[in-house]
C-alpha cells in the first residue's frame, strides 16, 4: 500500500515537473493532494512520502483531519462553502480557493479576526459551466477582487480557482484554458499578488500547468479510488 502512494506521488511529480518544462514557466507548482473522503492513514502514507498539502471539501471532515494528522500538514479548503462552517474553516484550513460571494468573505474574516490570523484565498470563477452555481462570472472578477481587497484585511487575495468541465471537447478545453489565462492576466496586471491560479485536476493537470496553473488539485491520481 505505501509503495503504491509514494510510486504514484512519484510519477505525479514527474508530469508536474515535465509540464512545468512545458510551460517555461519559472512558476512552482504547488501539488495539492486532495484528500476528502480518503482516510488518515492514507493521508499519513502521502505525508511521508514528502506531501505537504491537502485539500478538503467538506468542514467537518477537514477539522477531525487537521486534529489528527501531522501539524506541518497545510490544509487547503475547496469546497462549496457553508457559512454556518466558517468558524471550523478558518481554525484548520491556510487557504480557501472557493470563495464567490461577499457574504462568505465578510464572515471569513470576522472569524479569521477573531482567532488573530490571516488566510489566504482564491476567487473561484464559473467560466463555462452552466450547471454549476458554484463561482461568480469571468466580468465580476475585477469588482469582486477590489472588494476584497478594500474591505477585509485578515484575508489575502490570491488569485482564481476554476473548476473543469469535464464533459467539455478538446477543442473547447483549449478555449476555455485561454480564456482564463487572459483573465488571471489581467487581474495580475491590477493585483500582482495574485498570481496563483488553481487549475487542474486529476484528468487535466498537465495541460492546466501548460495553461499557467500554479496549484493542481489532484485526487484519485495520487491516491487512489475514494471510499
Ligand atoms: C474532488 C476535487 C478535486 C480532485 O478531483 P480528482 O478527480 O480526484 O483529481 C479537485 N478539485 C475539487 C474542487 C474537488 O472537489
């Protein structure tokens, strides 16, 4: 089992590194493995293996983890958000990537002030899936950003998360990768500190990273089928 993790841990690694190489991109590529539904001991085996970062979707999973597992572990919450579990967010995670709506990020930041920490968070941007309602639309980013940025001092704007549509064509992935490159361009022109872009996951992060992505949210790929 352990050699199972770390052999896939291992040839994720390389086809970050041969993408990057892709890319020309001097970037890092920061590997979250995504670990809801998976068990500690699983988490564990990536953790020894040299991962560091884990992402969950869902808060109270999240929290019994972060309670359980290696302190050094930093947890990244990609989630659709329930504002009731804001409070449980803020105490584990280091960085949110789902944040679309004002609301979210109004009690994010009270609860981040009331702990005394500052968390970083990305804008999750629904660029080409209508059955989502999961992330604000490409021409609310720039609002949405200032907002951010003007109002809510314990949160740190980052840059964009973006969901695949995994039904999409070639063809229309490819579009749709430009698109979201001209608009992470275009909010960095504005906010250079967001340079992060959360692309990819276990079925396209290679082409993500060639893409620009700097964050790839990889699954199954890395750690097997979830319960
Ligand atoms: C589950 C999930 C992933 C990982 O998906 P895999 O196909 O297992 O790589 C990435 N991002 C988000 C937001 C997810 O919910």
């Amino acid at each position: 089992m352990h050699q199972d993790i770390a052999a896939r841990i291992h040839s994720v690694q390389q086809a970050i590194d041969l993408a990057s190489l892709k890319a020309s991109t001097t970037k890092t590529v920061t590997l979250i493995a995504v670990s809801k539904l998976q068990s500690q001991t699983t988490i564990e085996e990536a953790y020894s293996s040299g991962l560091r970062h884990f992402g969950e979707n869902y808060a109270q999973e999240l929290a019994q983890k972060a309670a359980a597992c290696p302190q050094d572990i930093v947890w990244h919450f990609i989630g659709p958000i329930q504002t009731n579990k804001l409070k449980l967010i803020a105490e584990t995670a280091s960085w949110v990537h789902s944040i679309d709506r004002i609301k979210v990020a109004k009690k994010l930041d009270a609860a981040c002030k009331d702990l005394n920490k500052t968390i970083s968070i990305l804008i999750q941007v629904n660029i080409d899936d209508e059955s989502s309602k999961s992330g604000i639309k490409p021409e609310e980013v720039i609002n949405f950003a200032t907002e951010l940025n003007t109002h809510y001092s314990n949160l740190k704007l980052k840059g964009l998360m973006f969901m695949p549509n995994i039904q999409a064509s070639d063809v229309d992935k490819l579009i749709t990768y430009s698109r979201i490159q001209e608009l992470h361009d275009s909010l960095v022109m504005i906010f250079p500190e967001c340079y992060e872009l959360s692309l990819g996951t276990s079925g396209d992060f290679q082409d993500a990273i060639v893409a620009g992505s700097s964050m790839v949210r990889i699954g199954e790929t890395l750690l097997g089928a979830r319960a």
